[in-house]
C-alpha cells in the first residue's frame, strides 16, 4: 500500500501525533508500505525554529525518517504562542501541505491526524482531487471541545461546527483514540467508525525502580501541554497549599505556561519550570518523581471521552499516578489500580498530597499500570488493528 499522512506535527519534534505516528509508521513499513508524510519543518510550539536545518528539514524537500518513510517538508509561520498565532499558522501550512500532495505519486489512502481544524480540510481536498479514501483519525473530540472551549462564537461557531462535522460523515472512516467519542459519533449517525487508542511500545520503554522509601517531600511531576485543557492552576494552587511537603515540576510548554508561572511566583508556591524535553530526559524526569499527575478540566463535557495521551506513557514506566480526570480516563485509573483519582480543586489534590507524603507505601504501585498498558494499548498490536482498517478502506470495504 501506499499511504500519504498529512500531520502538523512529526519527527524530529515531540507531541502525540509524533508519537503515535512514528510507531504505526514503523509497523507500516515493515511490511514494505510507501509512507509518504506532508508535515511543516520542525520547529517549536511558538512558531520559532529551535533544531538545525539538518535536523527539522527544508521547505518542500524529500527527507527519509528513521523507517524509511518519506517525509516533505511545507513551510510554516513564525506565530505567538496565542490561539489565533496557531490558527494562522496551521492555515498556512495546510494550504502549502495541499500543493505538497499533488506532488506525490497518488496514494491508496489519504490520513488527516486532528485537532488541527485547517489540515482536515487539506486531506479533505487531496482526497477528492486524488480521488481516493479519506481517513479521519480524530486525537480529540471535535467539534465538541471547541463548543465546550468556547473557542469559536456566534455565526462563525456553527459554520466550525458544521464543517468539522461535514468533514467526518464525508470521510471514508474516521478513527477515535477513545471508546467513549465513538460512540458519540455513531449516536450522531456516522456509520464508518472504528477506535484505536494511543499506546505505548513497552519493548523500549523502561519500568523503573520504586521511589524512595524516605524523602523530605513529595516530588509530584506533570509532564505535557500547558493549556487551557488541562486547568493546571488548580495544581499550582495545591502545591502553594501543600508547600511545606511538596515540589511541584512542571515540563512542557503551551498557551497558558506565562499565566502559570506568574501566579507559581504571587502564590509562592514550590513549582520549578521546565521546557519540552526529549525521551532521555523525560525518563530522567519519571526517575525523579513520587507521582505525576495526568489532568484534564472537569466542566467540558467533552472531556468524559478524552483521555490524556501522557496516561499511557505514565503507567508503563510505573509511577503512580495523580489523576485529575473523570469519564473513560478514570475508569483506566482505577482498572489499573496505578494510582489515585481526586476531585478537581486545590484542597483535594493537596490532601491527596498529603496522604502521600504521610504514606509513601501507597506510591508503590508495582507492575499493575504497564500490565494494563501490556493488555489494553501495546502498540504493536494497536498498530497491527489499524494496518487491518487502511487495507478495508483502501479495498472499499466498509468498517464497523
């Protein structure tokens, strides 16, 4: 087969739809698929070149990734890190990725990876003018988030929605990370559904060894996005609350990092910041830490069949986790038995805290959370499901 994925993020960056992709690329090129990936050169979050030429890749070039998929580069927009900076520089890249398309050799299938809204109207168009299948694979539960984000009003909402929702009943399948958004999709009548979570290879992902059994404090750890999502003031709030037995680290970046670090300092709160880091620093990162915390806002509705990408990651390294979740998230949490759920407000994630610190035994949670990732999300297997669904699609076989 030969597939053409259109994605705003991948190799040599760091976000989920890298991750997710560069493993399914993997299994898709070992069984001799042309990969053709149509992505913006790599640059950081903030619209700012941070890698070598050599490294993130020149506008409309060939480079080869690390399985032999071919990936062209489009260029991008210098932006702030703002929401309409993002939206404007997802446009751009979504209308040079259409140009990059129609430079390939025609595809058996066209894969659009969301929730960037402009790229699924650039593999809507390469689909059509291709005239091939067109797949949706939906990392986040739009429109839905952006109704409950507010992100878009009055007229210009519903035409969002309309054309977020006219995208996915046109699509030939759409492909969910979650259970629970599928089947609000098929409740809205859409019929060529499937779901395939995200997951981790656990083959290259380490266990490690049990925290301490003494420390001064708690070292809590979050590790992703710092958006609007993930409401992560209420945790800065609880370590200001918790301080006298608590270090908070915070990695990553995101809209709402300059507005966190700035009540971190009025709170006085014991938070140290830190950038995006890479796979051998973020396992530095787990090693260092008591428990990590996976959060998502608790008045989006949306939010019930959404679950962090970092969850999995989390449990196949053995930490136990801090889970500030509700709907499908929590459910994992607690089959898993890998850590605690708590209620979304500073006083009962610092009483969590507290109990922790009080009780270290609880943070030992074993190998429960990598056998649950072992038995529900080995990539492997994931990426074996999602080979079998291209192939249905690819031969006009309708999916269920």
């Amino acid at each position: 087969m030969r597939v053409q994925l259109l994605t705003h993020s991948y190799t040599p960056e760091h976000s989920p739809p890298q991750r997710r992709w560069t493993q399914f690329n993997r299994y898709f090129r070992s069984l001799d698929w042309e990969i053709l990936v149509i992505t913006p050169v790599a640059h950081a979050p903030n619209g700012r070149r941070t890698l070598p030429k050599s490294e993130a890749g020149r506008a409309f070039r060939w480079d080869v990734g690390m399985f032999g998929e071919r990936i062209l580069r489009v260029p991008y927009l210098w932006h702030r890190t703002t929401r309409l900076g993002r939206l404007m520089d997802h446009c751009f890249s979504a209308a040079a990725s259409v140009a990059a398309g129609m430079l390939t050799r025609r595809p058996d299938a066209v894969i659009v990876t969301v929730p960037s809204l402009p790229i699924l109207g650039a593999g809507y168009l390469l689909s059509r003018i291709r005239r091939v299948p067109f797949v949706v694979d939906m990392r986040d539960a739009w429109p839905d988030i952006a109704r409950d984000a507010r992100i878009v009003r009055g007229s210009a909402k519903s035409l969002t929605e309309r054309a977020v929702v006219t995208f996915q009943e046109r699509a030939d399948l759409v492909v969910t990370v979650t259970y629970g958004f599928a089947s609000t999709l098929r409740e809205r009548g859409l019929k060529n559904v499937a779901t395939v979570v995200n997951g981790v290879d656990i083959s290259v992902r380490e266990l490690l060894p049990p925290p301490p059994e003494k420390r001064e404090r708690l070292e809590v750890l979050y590790l992703g996005n710092h958006g609007e999502s993930q409401r992560l003031d209420l945790v800065i709030r609880a370590a200001a609350l918790a301080r006298d037995y608590v270090h908070l680290t915070m990695v990553g970046h995101g809209v709402q990092r300059r507005q966190l670090m700035t009540l971190a300092r009025e709170l006085n709160a014991p938070v140290s910041f830190h950038g995006p880091a890479r796979r051998r620093e973020v396992m530095e990162y787990y090693r260092a830490a008591d428990t990590c915390v996976v959060s998502l806002r608790d008045d989006w509705k949306s939010f019930e069949t959404t679950i962090p990408s970092k969850t999995y990651e989390v449990l196949a390294v053995g930490r136990h986790v801090t889970a500030v979740v509700r709907g499908e998230a929590r459910s994992i949490i607690e089959e898993s038995g890998a850590g605690d759920v708590v209620e979304s407000s500073p006083e009962s994630i610092a009483q969590l805290w507290k109990e922790l610190h009080g009780d270290r035994s609880r943070l030992l949670t074993g190998t429960s959370g990598r056998d649950w990732v072992q038995d529900n999300a080995d990539v492997d297997s994931l990426a074996v499901a999602y080979a079998d669904l291209l192939r249905s699609v690819a031969g006009g076989r309708p999916q269920a």
